[in-house]
C-alpha cells in the first residue's frame, strides 16, 4: 500500500563510511501538498529544523513538494554555515525538480556539532533526483537512507475509504537512541515522515497531526533525551481526489487511521531502542488528572532503574514506586497498586506475596506492561519504552567514533 502521486527513494552520497549504506532519501509529491509539521522543543534545534519550520510557516502550510533527509549528519550546532547548508539542501532538489523555492522541506540525524560535506551532498541530491524523476520508487530504500543505530525498517500503512474514494495513509520512521521527543507545532534522532494521498484543509492537517502525537511520539521514550532534530512531518497531495476533509464523520475518521499509523510506528521505536530486548508499555490509571497521569508514566519510563530491573528480569517494584514518588505528582503512597502484566507485585503501597519465578517470566517477555494504579482519581496514560542494557551503553560509548 503506498499513497497515489508520491514517488520515494534512496541514495548512498557519502556521508556514510560504508559504500553501501543509503544516506540520503527524496520524499516527493508530483503535485502541490497541504503539509503539517512538528518539531523538538529543545532550545538547541538543528538547521533542518530551523529551515522546515521557516519553508512551512512563510508557505502557510501549502504547496509543498518534497522533503530531502541524510542520516550519518544531524548538521545540529552548526550555525550560521549550517542553516545555509540546510537551505542549499532543499534549494538544489528545488532546482532539479522545478520546484518552488520553498517547495522542499529538509531533516537529518545522525552525529550533532559536524558541517554536512556539500559536495558529497550536491552529487548525491542530482542522483536521487534523478531516480525520482524516472519514477523509481522504493520505499525501503528511502527509510533505509535515513537509519542510523535502527536494525529494522521502521513502515506502517493504512487505508480508508473517504466517502467513494479509497485514501491511504503511508507512515515511516527512524529512531533508536536520544528518543524522548518533545514534539510542539511549528513554534540519533527521531524522523517520522507521513503521506497521503487524501485531500486535507490545511488547519485540519495540523489539528490531526497534533492531536495523533500527543498520545503516540510524545508518549515514547528510550533513554530520556530529547534530540536537537527530532521532526514529524505530514504531506497530504489530495490524488485520492476526496473532498478536502476539515471536520466532521470524515474528519473522525481520518484522524482514527492517523492515530494508528502514529502510534505503530511509536511502538516500533520503543522496540528498537538501541540494545533493546523488550517493548515495556506503562500504564497509569486512576491519577488525579491526565496530566498527572503521564507525568507519573513518563517518570517510570524513563527510570534508569526501572528499565536495568527488566534488563535483569528483576521485579524490583520497589524501583516502580519510588519513581512514582518522586514524579513530582502528589499521591498517597498508601493506596498505590502495582502489576507485571496481571500479576499483582503491590499492594497499597507494600508487598504482595507473588511468585517470584511467574515474575521473572514475564519480565522476559519480548512485550510486557507494568500497571501502576495510584487511585486518586479517574484519568489514565500509557507511555512506551524499553528496558536499559549493556549494549545501549556500547552504542553510545563510541557513537561519534
């Protein structure tokens, strides 16, 4: 399933040291799209952000074409030479597709503080456009350009039928490590790039887009650092030949497969985290507000902790409780209930007599969940995350080199 009128692809230009790994991809429309954008809320953004954010806001969201991505650079902390960078980035793929100026919007990952090497770059744009020219598309080919640390291609799609018109949605994204994103409208690293053919308003594009991260992308984490680069990015081309959603059934409905497309594609970077074995879901219910809620789930997600304890298949609640604790919620640690998947580990605050053996193995699940009731209320959250191992230090000890 790919969306009508999109053509994607691949390249290997040179930022890479491996001659065969892709690094650089062309997302590309073969007419004007309604685009919706969301960007990390980290002070220090990078360039592509930057450029993004600029090329969306003076193109009121519209007529964009396209969006050129390399991995093996985050061009992050760069200044004024990097954001000029970014911008020749989309300006060359402008160029080579008869574009508007403004057309193309631009992202990286890959290591922060390094200048993009523009020759390898100008080459490896004419070729990719060249392929997009022809028609090739390989979806495959485009996310494999843009991983860095992932070890799977990360895709989801989904169809709908938008009164007689059958839409798609197409959804890819890359992120395995520094993933914590933060993600806020237009005020390695997470990409996420989604496209349909469907015909959207452009203040509904935004609307849905924001209201599918909020409990998907800016419900994941892997090890609580949220990148310089992170971006979610939605271009809808309108060749399913739908009438422009804006509100109502259709809208419902739009936004339904939307929330799916993002929150799979959140969950398979929680399973990918770098040095991952398990995919931890935790869920917190009964909190006073949902605010609190997330809060709480974000502290447990996040508890260096919490997730060597799964690392070690350890039921160690007692880490579960103390980052309940200390989420900065106001609880009462006396009416605190926790569960590995349906075993009760806690009761009111205090021990439970479990079997330490059912416990140990449902810690070495590849999936599990961890349920922490706080009975103060009535509002709930589910964050995503993965457990903490020797090899995420590994990864990271020696990333840059």
């Amino acid at each position: 399933m790919f969306p009508k009128g999109f053509v994607v692809n691949g390249v290997h230009c040179g930022i890479a040291k491996k001659k065969d790994k892709l690094d650089l991809a062309l997302f590309f429309s073969d007419r004007p799209c309604v685009a919706a954008g969301m960007f990390t809320s980290n002070f220090v953004k990078a360039a592509p952000v930057l450029i993004s954010q600029d090329n969306l806001k003076k193109n009121k969201n519209c007529g964009m074409h396209a969006i050129i991505a390399n991995s093996g650079c985050a061009n992050a902390c760069t200044g004024v030479p990097g954001k000029k960078d970014a911008g020749a980035m989309g300006a060359m793929v402008a160029r080579s597709l008869s574009l508007g100026e403004r057309a193309v919007v631009v992202a990286s990952t890959g290591v922060i503080g390094k200048r993009l090497p523009m020759s390898f770059m100008t080459n490896g744009i004419s070729a990719v456009c060249k392929k997009i020219a022809a028609g090739e598309n390989n979806p495959v080919s485009a996310v494999k350009a843009i991983m860095t640390t992932d070890t799977a291609v990360k895709i989801v799609a989904r169809t709908l039928n938008i009164g007689a018109k059958r839409v798609t949605i197409w959804g890819c994204v890359k992120g395995a490590g520094m993933i914590h994103p933060d993600l806020v409208a237009p005020h390695a690293t997470m990409l996420s790039f989604i496209l349909t053919d469907a015909a959207l308003a452009p203040s509904f594009a935004q609307r849905a887009l924001k209201a599918a991260v909020a409990p998907s992308f800016n419900c994941v984490s892997v090890d609580g650092d949220t990148s310089t680069n992170d971006t979610i990015l939605l271009l809808a081309n309108g060749a399913a030949g739908n009438t422009p959603i804006s509100a109502g059934t259709l809208a419902r409905a739009f936004s339904s497969a939307l929330n799916a497309v993002c929150l799979d594609l959140a969950k398979m970077v929680a399973r990918d985290g770098e040095g991952a074995n398990h995919l931890v879901t935790v869920t917190v219910r009964n909190a006073a507000t949902a605010a609190s809620a997330k809060k709480i789930a974000a502290t447990i997600a996040t508890s260096p902790l919490v997730k060597t304890a799964v690392f070690g298949a350890d039921a160690n609640w007692g880490r579960v409780l103390a980052a309940v604790g200390r989420s900065g919620e106001k609880i009462n640690p006396d009416t605190v209930d926790i569960y590995f998947d349906g075993l009760s580990v806690a009761r009111n605050g205090a021990p439970v007599d479990f079997s330490e053996k059912k416990a140990k193995k449902i810690l070495q699940q590849k999936e599990l969940t961890i349920t922490v009731d706080v009975r103060s209320g009535t509002a709930s959250a589910t964050y995503y995350t993965c457990d903490l191992s020797l090899d995420y230090v590994k990864i990271n000890a020696n990333y840059r080199t």
